[in-house]
C-alpha cells in the first residue's frame, strides 16, 4: 500500500527530473508512510522520498511510533531528530550521501521561512518548487482508502438515524450537536470536523458555529445537520434536513427543488468531463427554479483532510477521474429566515458513476 | 485592546519602512481583530494592517460575524471575497488605493506557493518578509490575555480536584481523559489540546497518544496527566502525577527531586537574563541528581496557541520579559518502567518573578 504509493511520488520525481522530495505535510507524511505526530502543523516529523530509499525523521518523543512501524514496513530508513539542530542540518547527510543535487518540496506546504533557510543553507542544492505533487496523487484514492470512507459514512448514517429520534421543540443545537460527538466517539471512531447544528435563520448563515450559537429546536423548525465521521484517519461528509411538523407548501417545494437538484448532479457527473460543469449545472438546476444562488462550492474532495481535491466549483480546473471521492452539497439560503444544503459524499467508480456513500434517505424528513 | 495592537503593528512596520503588512495567520488574525474563522488552516480570512486603515477580508459564509464585528470595532474596514477572485485580486484595491509600495508578510505562516502568486502577481509592489512579526509582539500579554489564562489555568486546577477523586485501579487511560474534557466542557470551555493520561511505562513516551492507547490503572501504578484548559481562546497547560497507593523510596525520591527542580527553576528565572539559561539550571538539577536529562525543551510560551513565544530551551535566543507566559515542565523518564513530568504555566510579573498560575499542588499525591 505504502509501496504503491511512494512509486507514484517516484514516477512523478522522475518526470521532473527531481532527485528527491521533502514532504513535509502531516497528512502527506500519514499517506505515505503511515506515521502520525500528535499535532497538524508543527514540523515534529518530515519524510524524503530519495531514489531508492524513504526517510523518515522523528523526534524521540515518538521513539515508540517508530519502533512500530520499523517492524511494519521495513522499507523506511528512521532517523532521530536531535533537539538542538535544525532540521535543515538534519538533510545535511542524507544530502550528501544521496548525491542529491535538486531537492523537490511541497510548495503549498513550506512556509516562506523555511524555503528561505533551506535555500540559503545548501549552496550546491537545488531546492524545486513542486505543485501539489503529493495532493494531487492523493486526490485518487485506493481500495484501503475508499473503504474507510465508505465504512465512515455508513457509521454516519446510523449515528443520524439515531440523533433524529432526539429532536424536538426544547433540544438545543448544542445538545444535537454534542449528542452526534458523543455517539461518533462511543464507536471508538472521532469526529471528522464539528459538526454544524443550525436552527432555522442560524442556518441561513453558511459557517455557522454551533458550539457559540443558542438556537433551540421549535414547533416548526428547519433543522441543518451537517457532520462526519473520522475512521481510521479518513473522513466522511453529510447534511440533511429536519423538519420539526409538516412544513409549508413553500418550504416543502424549496427542499424538494434542492434535493432534486443534488441528486441530479450525482447522477449527472458521469457524462461530465469536468468538474466546474458539475458545478454550473447543479447550480444552473437551482437558480432556473427562481432560488438564489449559493456561496459556496457545488463540492470537495474528501479523504485524510475534510477538504481535499478534486475541487467541484465554478474556478475548478479538475476533471471527474475514476477513484475521486468528494462532496455534492448545494445550498438555498435566506438570510434571517432559513437555510437549507443537502450534502453527499461520493465515490466515482470504474465505470464513471458517482456512487452516493452517505445513504441516508434524502426524502423529506418530517418529525 | 485591539488598537493598542494594531498600534504595535504599526510601529514595527515603521522602522523597517513597510508600507503595510498582509495578517494570514488565523491567530494573528484573532488577536488583531478578534475575528475567528472556523478552520485554522484553510485561509478563509486575511487582514492588511495599512497606515491609517485595518481591513478585514472575509467571504460570504461569514457575513453574521462580520456584521457583529462591525458594531464592535468602527476602525476595521470590512472586505468581501468573492468566491471566483484569488486573494491576490482582492488586494489589487487596496494597493492601488492605500499606494503601498512595500507590502510586509508572516514569512512565518505564508506558503512558499502563496509568496509565489504574491511576488509574480504585483510587478510594483515590494513583498518583504517579516520575520516573525506579529507572533513575537503576541509573546508579550496584556491584562486581558493574563486575566483569561489565569482563569483557564484557575478551570484547570478545580478539574482536576476532581478527577483525581476517580482515579483507582482499573480505570482506563482513555476514561481518565474523556473525563477531563466531560468536566471542562460542561463548564462551557473547550481542552487546550487532546489530554495526555500515561499510565507507567506509556508516560516514558513523552508524546503519548491516550486515544490510541489502553493503558489501565493498577495497584502502585504512576498516573501522569498533562492537560489544558482553552478559556475565551487562550489556554492553561499543566502536569501532575497520581500515584496510586504508596511508592517505593526510589520513585518517592526520584519524584522529589523532580518537583523541587521543577520549582526551583521557577523561582530561579527573575535571577536570569535568558530563558535558555532557565533551561540548563532546570536540566542541570535534575543531571546532578543522576538522573537522565529529557528530551523536550524546559517549557514554551502559552497563549492563543499551546505552543507560542517565547521559547524555553538550550537553543532558546529569547530574553525574560515582563508579561511573558510560559511553561517550566521537567522529565524524568525510564523507557518500559515509567516517566514523570511536573509542568506548571507561569506569567512574568512587574518586578520580573515567575508566578505561578496552575496551582493545583506539587507535593507528592499518592492515592
């Protein structure tokens, strides 16, 4: 799995002539290697990917991380990374006992600083700026990767099949929301972001934060549930509605517009050759039936991030490829009134299709 | 509050002759303005601090806070992104308007990638790098910031006064930590970061992960808990030992020496010019006793982030500075039999002593 994935980052090495690659993204470093530091963004571990070999650097903090996956994958060479010397002095050897004479980097990931030490240090190295090498790889996702997303919007479909029999008038967005933590985490699995509970005009604001909002469930409310579950590493991604009584013609003939036009783009996609039609049509779909527009994108990849590529937007210069997994998710907002999106996750297969993973019913939900 | 920060922006921009400075990082961006964003890494919002104006640019999604800003703060200058515009077209106005010349960036925080489209994209204009800019003017706290980390460290002591009355044989790591944060977040507040609950020998691992492990409480087992409470966005970091039933003379005595170093080098540090030299006498105390040194640094600066300015270790250029937090957290630790660690979050006040903010006791607790 590692294998097959360090070959990819080498045949793409070897298009651009590139010696090496620095990676240095933690999510990048998990896909390639399989190796997680406790936090995201504060450079505990970095991989390179040389000719013939993989390093990976950790501190001895992780000592024991590394001693497990040194009986896993015995294609890994560890290296410590010492607490007085930085990491640029750490490439020092490996440099040279490599012959590496131009050194790959993720330039969407390396902050200006450490390009700059990097540049300055090494005199004869060449440090080549890479565009989304590593991502882009990861935008294609294997049979390990898409069965975990697949088991994690299936643990999400239970999860909200069960947080639905909790609502009504008096429950708080807070409580629905800690309630689906709270189920999530009784599985053994996490939470793929925090999850997003909004109550009726609170929905109509697209980022809403439910962990400082008040909204409480009414006699007639419009509830947004917008969630996912994180599964051994990899994520999945959902909204559906709730209505609290039968709602009015209008809103009822608004969310079967929305719904309808959702799962007109899922099947729609395979005779797209892009994305960004993807995007064009579903929001075409809306605004020919007199809704406003949404701001937001038709969509985005999914996997080890909750926002990954492929981008599924008006500007996404992405074609639809065998293997993607991403989000169809439109929305029809009215600000201080109601908000609703209706959100899957799907995966295209061999033949083109886009298979829906979250399958949750998408009938309008009345409770 | 948040003029008086701008006001030290300003200030430093003047003596390196920047016209005006491009905020990307969301903590800067938070300090700054007070605006939060709901991901930390996904650029959704960008402040330019120029000569007389402060902008705030900030897409649609998150038009509510922005409102609620605005009747907040009359000096910032709201700015919206559209979605089909790069944040370098946006701020193509402000350029042309503010006539910046100079335009100074976090070289902390922005990617290499994101310098690229900025040099490449604006033929005129100058991009310099700062050089930790706003992150070094964060290291100093003002009344609000201490007033909020002395609550949150305040939280954290009454936490655990309580969660140690649960601690006894056959209790998990995992319950131990999911009750922290069950304690803390009933209380309203949020966890500085994942709970390390150690038990024995997985608290030699300096960077555990209790979520993937399955360590449980035994007769004579060592509990270590390091653990943070975030209050209003800034946290408390600090670590304490359960022992439970009466250690031995060897541990008793290895856990004394660490403690009383741990608070020497507390009282120590209105004494020293550095805080690297804070590093080595706390070190020093403990390689005297003929114990091993650790392998992290002595402590680090807490804030909006867990891990900020100034920095506490032997390669540490940072001085002792009135209004510094920070933390002093020795180890000692015996790969497969057991770790220890003592950490408490100080401020540096007026007359340039440590106090001490978590307060929960040092002296042996064995249950």
């Amino acid at each position: 799995m590692h294998d097959m994935r360090i070959r990819k980052i080498r045949e793409e090495l070897e298009k651009k002539y590139i010696d090496a690659l620095l990676v240095s993204n933690f999510y990048s470093i998990l896909y390639l290697t399989g190796f997680k530091t406790l936090t995201t963004d504060e450079r505990e571990a970095f991989v390179i990917v040389a000719k013939e070999k993989v390093y990976l650097f950790s501190d001895a903090r992780y000592i024991d991380e590394q001693l497990t996956l040194n009986t896993q994958y015995s294609t890994f060479e560890y290296k410590l990374i010492e607490p007085n010397k930085s990491l640029i002095s750490h490439l020092y050897d490996i440099v040279e006992e490599e012959k590496i004479n131009s050194l790959g980097f993720e330039a969407e990931d390396l902050k200006y600083s450490e390009y700059q030490k990097l540049s300055r240090t090494f005199k004869k190295l060449n440090p080549v700026s890479t565009d989304r090498l590593t991502i882009k790889i990861r935008e294609l996702k294997d049979k390990q990767e898409t069965d975990c997303i697949a088991r994690a919007c299936e643990i999400g479909d239970r999860c909200l099949t069960e947080i639905v029999k909790i609502i009504r008038p008096g429950v708080s967005e807070k409580e629905i929301g800690f309630k689906i933590e709270m189920w999530i985490r009784e599985k053994g699995c996490d939470l793929a972001f925090d999850p997003i509970v909004a109550i009726d005009a609170n929905a109509s604001v697209v980022h809403y934060n439910t962990k400082d909002g008040d909204g409480v469930v009414k006699d007639g409310s419009i509830v947004l549930i917008d969630f996912g579950v994180k599964y051994k590493n990899y994520l999945s991604d959902m909204t559906r509605m709730v209505f609290v009584g039968q709602p009015n013609d209008e809103v009822k003939k608004t969310y079967e517009i929305l719904a309808e036009a959702q799962q007109k783009t899922v099947e729609k996609i395979t005779e797209l050759e892009t994305l960004k039609e993807a995007d064009e049509f579903c929001r075409k779909l809306i605004t020919d039936n007199r809704l406003p527009s949404y701001p937001h994108s038709t969509g985005h990849g999914v996997g080890l991030e909750i926002h990954e590529y492929p981008k599924v937007s008006l500007n996404s210069p992405d074609k639809r490829k065998v293997n993607q997994v991403f989000t169809i998710e439109p929305g029809v907002y009215f600000p201080d009134k109601h908000g609703m999106r209706v959100e899957d996750t799907v995966v295209i297969k061999e033949d083109g299709k886009a298979r829906i993973l979250t399958k949750f019913p998408k009938s309008l939900l009345a409770i």
